[in-house]
C-alpha cells in the first residue's frame, strides 16, 4: 500500500468513508480499522443502491482485493 494511502486511512479512522467495491457495490460507513493489504471494517454500514436508495448492513470486513476505491465524506 503507498504511502498516501496509509496517511489518508490512518487520517479517517472513525469518520464516515465511502468505499466502492467490484461488482459495482458502492458502502458508506464509518472507518474501525485496516490492514497493510487494505482489509477494512466499517461499522453502520449502508448499501447504496441505484437512484439513492439505502440498505443498512451493520459492521462489515471487506477484503482488500476487492476495493475499487475509498473516499472520505466530507461535512458540508
């Protein structure tokens, strides 16, 4: 993993993310923690569908080959 990424998920640990997976899932929850090979769990995880629909999913682990990308929400 480079550098700035460790910096940006050490930097959001406990803020909300959102996180695009493969197969085209995108979650939005909040950072608990990661690991070197990009593992991650969110807790108060929801699913965001086609046209903004939500499913709540709880606390989530996500293995890291599947991540597409991370972004951090930011309060507006």
């Amino acid at each position: 993993m480079s550098e700035t990424a460790h910096k940006m998920l050490e930097e959001n640990i406990g803020n909300i993310v959102l996180i695009k997976i493969k197969d085209d899932i995108t979650l939005r929850g909040k950072l608990r923690s990661y690991d070197q090979h990009l593992n991650i769990v969110l807790d108060d995880v929801e699913e965001i569908g086609e046209g903004g629909s939500t499913r709540k999913l709880g606390t989530v682990v996500i293995r890291g080959d599947t991540v597409v990308f991370i972004s951090p929400i930011t309060e507006q």
